[in-house]
C-alpha cells in the first residue's frame, strides 16, 4: 500500500490530550494490553496526519513526537488501528505471525501478498480479516523455535487450517512492509534480533499433534483444533509456532550461479544491447539491481526458498561474477579505483543469440503495476461517476403557454422537463383532433387558439409565420412551445441535497489567454451554478498546477468570479472539475492563443 510515495500529505497536528486518551484505550481494548503497555504504546506528544496512498486510499497516521509512525488506519473514515513496524518491534507480541523464506521478503517489499505455499510457520487458530504480521523464517536453535522481527502487516485472506490443508491461494493481503515510504518516515532502525521462544516438551508435542516429529526442525506438522481448555498454552513472550516445513525446493551453489547467468543472457538480448554508448561504464551495485536481479526468471524465484542472489551462488562476490562473464566474452569490464565496472556487452555472443527468452521477475512486478493502475483508474471512474453531479434542465410555463398548460390539466407553476413537454404536445394535439388526416406526424396549427398562442408566445410576428405554415411537425410543436417557457436547472450531488435555481444554465468555461505580455494565463468562470467555491477552486488548482492563483470578481451585477491560474492549464482544471462531479460535456475549454479547443 505503501510501496510507492503518498498521492497527498498534510501537514501533522498535535493530538488533543482527550484524543489521545481515546486512541489509548482503543487500543488497550482492541489488542488485549495492560493501561502500562498501552502508555507505552500511544505515548504523550502523539501527532495525526491524513494522507492519500498513491493508490488513492485515504487514512489516518499517528505519529511520535519525533514523527515515527506508530499507528495507521486506511479507508475513509475507518477506526480501525493498525500498528506499524516500529510498534510491533517495541511489542513483538502486539500480533500473531507467519513466518517465510528470506527469498520472499524483497517480493512483499515489492507490493506482493504473502502466498500460503510461502509460510512456513504460523501462530495457531488465525481467522480471516485478522491481523498478522509476516516475519522472515529462521531455524530453531537448541530445539527452540526463533521467531523474527516483523516485516509486513496484513490482514488474514485465510484461515490457519485451510493454510496447512488446502497449502494455496493468497494467505495474507499486506498493507505496509519493512522499507516502503511509511517506513521510511521513521528512523529507519535497524532489525531487532529474532528472539528464542522457550517451550516446555508438552507444548512442542502439542503442537505437531499426532503427527509431530519430535524436535527435526525440516518435518512438516500441524496444529491440533485447539476449544476451551485444549490446545498449547501460550507462552508469556509471544505466539506459539509450528514447526517449520520443508524447505520449498531447495537449490545448490551451482543451481543459482546458473539462473544468474540466465538472468545476465536475457538482459543483454533485451536491455543492455540496445543502451547507448554513453550508459557505460556502469557501476557493479547499479548493473546489478537493475540489469541482473530484475531479469531473473520468475518461475524460479517464485518456487523456490534458496535466495537467487550472488551470496547465494557459487561467486560469493558480484566482483567475481562480473570477472567470470568477462572472461566467458558476455561482458566487458575494467577496474577503476579499486572497482570493476562494466563498460559494454557483447550482444553477438553465441549464448546470447542462442538464448530463449523467458518470463522475468521484472515482466512480473510491470504487470502487477499495470493491473494496479488499471484497477485504479476503473476505481476513481467508479468514484467519479458516483460523484457526478446530476443535472436536470426544466421549463416553467410562461406569458402566451401559461393557457396551453391549464388546458392540457398542468399546473401553469410547475417545473417540466423536456421529455414531459413532449409528452403532453402529444397528448394535447390528439385529444383536440389536430392532427392532419394523411399525415399524423403533422399538426394542423392554426386549428386550436389555445395552442396557436403557445407557438407564437403572441408575438405578431410569429403568428404570421404560423399562419403560413399552417402545419408543423409533432417534434417541431414541443420544441417551440419550449422555446417560449421560462429556462430552470435542477442540480443535485453525492451527498448534498438538489438545488433548484431560475435561468439557463451555462457551462463552465476555461479559456487561456495571453497576459502581461506574453504570459499565459488559465481563466475560469462560470463554475459557481456547478456547486463549486472559488477559493477551494483556486487552493486546489495552485496545488494540482504548482502554480500560483487568484480570484477576482467579474464586472457586473452578480456577474460571479474569475479564478486565475498562471500558465497553461486547460488540461489540469478540466480534470479538477471533473473529478469535483462536474460533467465533461458541460465544460468548455479553448486556448485562443492557438485557437484550439
């Protein structure tokens, strides 16, 4: 949720004592704790903030005196408390955990749910929606299970023991990791130490039930259902755990120098080979977070626990690796203060040529990105057509139609849409038998009196015309009969009641145009009958455009307000207003420096 940097920040406000005093027994309450420890853990000189994720959710961070993080919420308007990493690491027992390979944190870190295949331990009787923290797996020592620092927090998408029967699907959906930007506001302290959970014999038998294996850390188990009374006790300094599965695939020293290799093959096919000239040298940290580990094959990243990394290889050392691909002619190096940097690639190699390209970890985490900026693109048109404004046109009976109106059995005060109008033309011409006998979709109008005034609203010049015509088509008799009433507008939004307002309703308009020399300027007008304030127009477009704003009043009798905003913003103010509930279609935008629209 927090993988990329917040869409919008305010600035953080002290606490109000009674606040804080609420936000503390909340969580006391919702997390079981002691008055002591939950002192401890919503301290004095709290702040609060409200921010916007990049993917558009809205919530609420809790912050310390000196602006650690220690609580969130995500969601509008939701009280739902989530401690971060850093409170979880000053109460390591705050939550239940799961634990998985070391290979699996950098794909959390990375945006990605914790996948049941990939846990590898996990407190008892977890339920889905509950909240988990993810830890980093490591082996018992002395026959005692070590349980992690946290470095993820989420919510249950499944239930322990559909983890350890059914072994797939999604186990936890994660809303903050170890290094993503909620993180980073804090301290940035390093890992606490993975602790050493002390149990008695009774309770590691217990919990590998009538399939436990004694104290082999590598054998798979599982938990008994645990009911009143039943069940491993739990012991005082944090959740019981299971004990560790099988390592998921495991591979050897030569296995991983091999998928390196893979990797460096398909970045030289696809990337390196068509960088210009001037990207060399490159320095080894940047060649290989960028242009070897992105390019490792997904497929045995996702299905395997060993970390695909040069610790982890058969190198040791990035250094040694790039000197081996030197040597086999894959790449060119040269050592320059002590440091061996690449300084070209060598596309025509026959390995390179012979290579097949395969699914990377890169294409992956793209993808990802692509279905989540799609599915928030979908989510803020949902929102935004939620939060369109509903705009209705209405005609008020008046002058030479009031007659028409009370004659067709409608009061002459009442407000009519179009359709209606049309309505009753139809009904009123077929009861007063005025139609022409050859040809319905014509009305005789110079039969009815009543209707001929409604035409003509008693102009004489128009009675003349009508005279000569005589006949006119049904659809003509609405939209003249239209013509001559009183133009009203009814708007209504998400959320605020209908506002019905006399006169016609004209859109918005945005136009730019050259000031003070030669100087752009965007001008927008017209926006109040569209339930917008121009002050929170301006704020907004000064934030949205980083450019500065005014408003000024328009000459004339309640001729309304101008705001201003430096430069060339047709694009920019079109999408606010949209975004405000405002349809597209009842905006107008022109540049008449260029004269396009």
């Amino acid at each position: 949720m927090f993988k990329k940097p917040f869409a919008e920040f305010k600035t953080s406000a002290p606490l109000r004592t009674s606040d804080r005093k609420k936000l503390r027994q909340r969580v006391i309450q919702d997390f079981s704790l002691s008055p002591e420890t939950g002192e401890l853990l919503v301290p004095e000189g709290l702040l609060s903030v409200k921010y916007t994720s990049h993917s558009r959710i809205p919530g609420v961070a809790y912050l310390s005196s000196n602006g650690v993080p220690l609580w969130f919420t995500t969601g509008k308007g939701s009280d739902h408390l989530i401690p971060t990493l850093y409170t979880l690491w000053k109460h390591p027992d705050l939550l239940p955990f799961l634990s998985t390979p070391s290979a699996v944190i950098p794909a959390l870190a990375n945006g990605a749910d914790l996948m049941a295949p990939g846990v590898v331990q996990h407190s008892p009787s977890l339920s889905v929606g509950q909240l988990a923290c993810v830890t980093q797996y490591h082996p018992a020592v002395n026959g005692a299970p070590q349980i992690g620092p946290a470095l993820a927090v989420g919510h249950m998408a499944l239930t322990s023991d559909q983890i350890r029967r059914v072994g797939k699907g999604k186990a936890v959906t994660i809303v903050h990791t170890w290094k993503d930007h909620l993180w980073e506001m804090g301290r940035k302290e390093d890992l606490p130490a993975p602790r050493v959970t002390e149990l008695n014999q009774k309770a590691e038998s217990e919990v590998g039930g009538e399939h436990s294996h004694g104290d082999n850390p590598n054998t798979s188990t599982r938990t008994t259902p645990e009911g009143p009374g039943e069940g491993p006790s739990r012991p005082q300094d944090g959740p019981l755990p299971m004990t560790p599965k099988e390592e998921i695939n495991p591979l050897s020293q030569q296995e991983v120098s091999d998928i390196l290799r893979l990797a460096l093959l398909q970045s030289i096919a696809t990337t390196l080979s068509k960088l210009p000239a001037s990207s060399f040298p490159i320095s080894p940290s940047v060649f290989s977070d960028t242009y070897l580990l992105p390019y490792r094959p997904f497929k045995e990243v996702s299905t395997t626990s060993t970390p695909i990394d040069i610790k982890h290889s058969g190198y040791k050392s990035l250094t040694a690796f790039l000197k081996a691909s030197a040597k086999e002619g894959l790449i060119k190096v040269k050592e320059t203060k002590g440091e061996v940097v690449v300084t070209g690639v060598s596309p025509s190699h026959p390995s390179v040529n012979g290579h097949t390209n395969h699914v990377t970890v890169k294409d992956m985490e793209e993808k990802k990105e692509r279905k989540e900026e799609r599915e928030h693109q979908e989510e803020q048109k949902a929102k935004g057509k939620a939060r369109e404004l509903q705009i209705t046109l209405l005609w008020k009976p008046h002058m030479g139609n009031v007659a028409f109106f009370r004659e067709a059995g409608r009061e002459s005060g009442d407000l009519f849409t179009q359709v209606e109008i049309r309505s009753i033309v139809n009904g009123y011409v077929t009861a007063k038998q005025v139609l022409n006998p050859q040809d319905q979709a014509y009305v005789n109008v110079t039969e009815d009196p009543i209707l001929f005034d409604a035409l003509s609203d008693l102009k004489a010049s128009e009675r003349k015309q009508l005279q000569k015509t005589e006949f006119l088509r049904r659809n003509e008799v609405a939209d003249k009969i239209t013509k001559n009433m009183q133009p009203w507008y009814e708007i209504a939004g998400e959320g605020r009641g209908p506002v019905v307002k006399k006169g016609e309703l004209k859109q918005i308009s945005i136009v730019v145009k050259t000031r003070q020399g030669h100087r752009a300027t965007t001008c927008v007008t017209g926006f109040e009958n569209f339930q917008v304030e121009a002050d929170d127009l301006a704020e907004e477009l000064r934030k949205a455009c980083a450019s500065s704003t005014s408003v000024n009043p328009l000459p004339g009798k309640a001729a309304g307000q101008e705001v201003m905003v430096q430069g060339k913003q047709l694009k920019a103010v079109t999408d606010l207003l949209i975004t405000k509930g405002v349809p597209k279609q009842w905006i107008e935008a022109k540049d008449t420096t260029t004269g396009k629209k």
